[in-house]
C-alpha cells in the first residue's frame, strides 16, 4: 500500500544572526526589568498588555537595536 501521507517539512534553523539579535533583545528585556521599581515589575506580569509592560518593550526595543 503507497503512503499517501504528505512528507513533514522540515523547519529551519534560525540564523547566527538572528539568533544573536534574540539574545540583544532578551539581555535588554532583563536589564530593564530589574532596574524597574518592583510595583512596575508586578504590573508588567500582571497586566502584560498593559501601559508598563508596552513601555518596558519599547524600552527593550530601542536598547535591542542599539550597536
């Protein structure tokens, strides 16, 4: 009996470079996380859609891309 199943496509790896520019962005998510005041910290985990958390990634955006 033929397989009739479709073959799984393989998933690529990400590049070094992309790898690398992740890891810039987690550094800096990190570093502003713990320099926050812990009241801003709590607001970020409890409300992660809310007005401290969509600073703190706009913070850890223009840090990220930072050279």
């Amino acid at each position: 009996m033929p397989n009739i199943m479709p073959k799984a496509k393989k998933k690529s790896k990400p590049s070094k470079a992309a790898t690398a520019q992740a890891l810039k962005y987690e550094k800096a998510w990190h570093k502003l996380y713990y320099e926050m005041p812990r009241w801003r910290q709590e607001e970020v985990v409890n409300n992660p859609h809310g007005r401290e958390a969509k600073e703190l990634t706009k913070a850890v955006i223009r840090l990220g891309e930072k050279d």
